[in-house]
C-alpha cells in the first residue's frame, strides 16, 4: 500500500499543472485512447493471468504465465493488422481525426497491458510486493516526468500519450526481472505443460473474458460514447472526475486487494470459505471510505475549481453527482475477487452483461438531454450494480 500510495500521489500531485498545461480537449483525447485500449487490454491474456495464483506449484503457475504471453502476442498482431487496414474507417466511427496516428500505437499498449497483468500476479504470487511497489512508482515517476517536460515543450496531446506508452514499458521491465533470473523456474516451460494449463483453466476464458470484457465495455465505451454524443472536451471534464475520485481505489483499495485476494485463497483451501478475512476487510474499507467520501461530497466542486483551475469547475458538479458511485465501488471492487477465488464465473458474466445493457440503454435514452442528467441516470444504474454485486460475494464467501 505504501508503494502504490507513492505512486498515485505522483500524478494527483502534478494533475494541477497537467490541467494547465493541456486542455479539455488533450484529456479527452488521452481518455479515448485510453478506453481503445482498456477494451482490449482487459482481456489481452484471455482472463488465464487470474489462474497464475491458483496452482500449488510454481511450475504450473510459470506455464500459466508462457500461456497468457502467448495469448497476448497474438492479440497484439491482430490489432495492428486491424489498425493498419482500417485506420480511416475507425476515425470516420469515432467522429475524431486526431485520433488517427495514436491508433497505430494501441497494439503496443495492448501487449504492455497484457504483459504487465501476468507479471504482476506472478509477483504477487511470489510475495515480491517490494517489486510491484518500487515497479508502481517508477511507472508514475516517469509518466510524470514525460508528460510534464513534452507538454511545456510541444502543445497537444503528444506528451500525455507517450508519457502513457513509455511508463507501462518502464514497469514491465521491472518485474520482468523477478522471472528473468529464476532460470530453473523457465526451464519447466513446455508445450504440454501450457496445453495442460489452458484446458485446466478453460473456465477464465469461457466465463471470465466476457465478464470483464462486458465490465470494461460499459466503462470505456461510455467514454467513446460521450465524445461521440457530446463532445471530447466533455470527455476531458468527466475524464479527469474518474482520475480523481478513483484514487482511493486505485491508491489503497488495490493494495488492499492484492493481499485480500491471497489471504482468502489460503482461507478457502484451509475451510472452503473466506467469511473472516472478507469480513474484517469490508470493515477496513468502511471505516476508510466513508469519512473520506463524505467530506468529499460537500467540498468537491469548489475543490476542482481551486487545485485545477476555474476552468474545470464543471468537473467538480461531475464529481459531487458520481461521489456515491466512487464510494461503494471503493468497498466492492476491492473485494470482487471473491468471484475468482470460488469460480463462480458465471455469476460475475451475467451481471456484467445486465449492468452493460442497463447502461448503453441509458446512454441512448438521454442523450439528447444535458450532460448533467445522464451522469445521474449512470450513477444510480451503477450504485445498483454494486449493490447486487455485493450480495452475490456475501453469500459465495460463505460457500453458498
């Protein structure tokens, strides 16, 4: 949790000159690019990288690892095949020429996120958390360092971009390290072996894939949507609400997670349950998100103004509609691995399915209306979905 609290205040800490910097229309453009590549990135490793904590031995783990890289590699060929061929008619669909040219380098993200999932969770398999904290801050110190010094230097997206690009590969070098040395470990590499892993783990991409694909759908596509419906400078305000209240997410509820996501594996192997340690972490998460998320909603707005400029005052009235959302997705989110760790795939499938159409059908109903009254609409379908969410994981801990 330390590390990646360094490494998220590294951004948050900059975000104020950032927002000087470049325009709405720079942060909107980094948001699409982003949501392109999250679509694709969330399930570059056909969702086995969650199977990589499952096996008791190393050897099957490592062999899990070779099978994800190869699902990744394969990913990232055809995408570029697809970028290359269909370059014109993409930026034609998504009503944005300046998205042109970063197109070519969604491949390249694609395969730094795919890479960079299965290297994290064989290090966190390993117990490396050293690794993926000093990995986590040196990605933030060089994204920071990228976007900050080409920003002043050249106007426009450019700096954001490759600050994005440069620091996922800095990461991924970093942890490479930890399977690179362990020679014996790669020597048990073989094709039988992977062949073996992916039908064991077949579950993961049958069920799981379209799960988070459905899940990373309705948050990306949402994005693709506002630009296309709205405006990419409206993309840019609602961008920076989700950079901004999703910190305590990614700052501590991801670390939390981490640990939790081991710490109930040994419990469920030990008595085919996690009742305490799933307990005893909601608490924790309660007892920090709830004073933090209430102070927030009262002082947000006025917030933004201050620490970004006034000019991005009006992501701050975002924010104060979405503070709910932020709240209980901090609490649910953190412990959604739940559906992992007791294979209940399926579940986690139809939910995200439901909750993907509840939100497209919302887009497309309001549309038309201000800005302001779609993200209300968005909030209470997503508080809703977590709510059922939440259920669902109290009764799987419990062997139900």
């Amino acid at each position: 949790m330390t590390g990646t609290t360094i490494a998220q205040a590294i951004p948050v800490a900059i975000s104020p000159i950032l927002t000087r910097i470049y325009t709405p229309e720079d942060f909107g453009l980094l948001a699409l690019f982003v949501a392109i590549t999250a679509i694709f990135g969330s399930i570059a490793n056909g969702r086995y990288e969650l199977a990589i904590m499952l096996p008791k031995k190393d050897e099957d783990a490592i062999n899990v690892v070779a099978l994800g890289f190869i699902i990744t590699l394969t990913m990232t060929l055809a995408l570029l095949a697809i970028v290359v061929m269909f370059n014109e008619y993409i930026v034609n669909l998504l009503n944005n020429k300046s998205v042109s040219v970063w197109l070519y380098f969604v491949p390249l993200s694609v395969f730094f996120m795919g890479l960079f999932n299965l290297l994290n969770y064989f290090n966190n398999r390993k117990k490396y958390y050293k690794d993926i904290a000093k990995a986590s801050i040196i990605k933030s110190i060089i994204m920071a360092v990228i976007q900050l010094s080409v920003g002043l230097l050249k106007p426009g997206v450019t700096g954001l971009i490759s600050g994005q690009l440069i620091s996922q590969m800095s990461a991924n070098i970093q942890l490479l390290k930890n399977i690179i040395k362990d020679r014996l470990l790669l020597s048990k590499v073989t094709k039988e072996k992977v062949f073996f892993m992916a039908k064991r783990y077949r579950e993961f991409p049958k069920f799981s894939m379209a799960a988070v694909l459905a899940n990373t759908l309705t948050i990306h596509l949402t994005n693709i949507l506002i630009s296309t419906f709205y405006s990419v400078s409206t993309l840019g305000f609602y961008s920076l609400v989700q950079r901004v209240l999703g910190m305590p997410t990614a700052l501590i509820g991801s670390s939390i997670g981490q640990v939790f996501f081991e710490e109930a594996t040994k419990e469920k192997q030990l008595t085919g349950k996690a009742v305490n340690i799933f307990n005893s972490t909601v608490k924790k998460l309660l007892i920090i998100g709830a004073p933090s998320f209430g102070v927030l909603f009262f002082l947000v707005e006025d917030l933004f103004a201050f620490v970004f400029g006034e000019e991005w005052r009006i992501a701050g009235r975002y924010a104060k509609i979405m503070t709910p959302v932020f709240f209980i997705g901090f609490i649910v989110s953190t412990v959604s691995i739940v559906d992992t760790i007791f294979e209940k795939q399926f579940f986690y499938l139809c939910l995200q399915i439901g909750y993907l159409v509840a939100i497209m059908l919302g887009v497309y109903i309001f549309q038309n209306n201000p800005f302001d009254q779609l993200i209300i609409v968005l909030t209470v379908i997503t508080c809703i979905h977590y709510l059922v969410h939440f259920i669902g994981l109290t009764l799987f801990v419990k062997g139900k």
